[in-house]
C-alpha cells in the first residue's frame, strides 16, 4: 500500500475487538531513532492524521517519544478545524520488561548473572 494513496489509507480495513470497539489494521509506528529527532515529530504525527487518515499509534515509553506524542495529539484534538476528537484516535503501548527497573536493580541482576 502506498502511503500517498490517501483512499487506500482511509479505507483501511478494521478489526473488532472482543468489546466491540473497531480498530484500523494497519498503524504508523512512533518510533523513530536514538536518540529521537522529536522535532520531526509533532509535524510526522499531524500529517499522518490529517493528510493520510491513520488513526492507529503504536508508541512505547522506551522510545522516548510519549511527551511529543501527547502534545502533537492534543494540538490536534484542540483544533476545531481538525474535526478529529480524542475516541477517533487509538494509541497501543507497551511496557518492555525491564522498563520499571532502576540503575541499582540493573547492577544488581548483572552482578548475580555474572556469578552463575
């Protein structure tokens, strides 16, 4: 699918969950490097919702991107012009599993690794 085609974007076809809420199949990743160029951000996610009608987000905190990712969002759903609200957008995170851990917990679990 081509990302210009903007029909075929719109048109993406959706999934019903076991709640009944209906979710596009195809998404836009927010990842977007190391470090981040979060700059690019806010101007990547208004295009894809605006021009290119992807409503599905997958973010991650181990991305980096969580706070630019709220403040393009809410610039948007603040906009009256945009008529996009908060219930049309869909947002899919992850937690990796060591996402909790602090420092001393890492040096921790490597040490006793390193004893085995």
């Amino acid at each position: 699918m081509c990302i210009r085609d903007r029909e075929k974007i719109s048109s993406i076809p959706t999934i019903t969950l076991n709640n009944g809420m209906k979710i596009p199949m195809i998404g836009l990743g927010m990842f977007i490097g190391y470090p981040p160029k979060l700059e690019l951000l806010n101007s990547l996610i208004k295009k894809a919702i605006l021009e290119y009608g992807f409503r599905l987000f997958d973010c991650s905190k181990i991305y980096g991107t969580d706070e630019e990712i709220g403040k393009a969002l809410k610039e948007i759903f603040d906009d009256p012009k945009s008529g996009i609200k908060r219930e049309d957008i869909i947002t899919v995170s992850y937690t990796h599993l060591r996402a909790h851990e602090t420092r001393e917990d890492l040096v921790c679990r490597l040490l006793l690794e390193k004893k085995k």
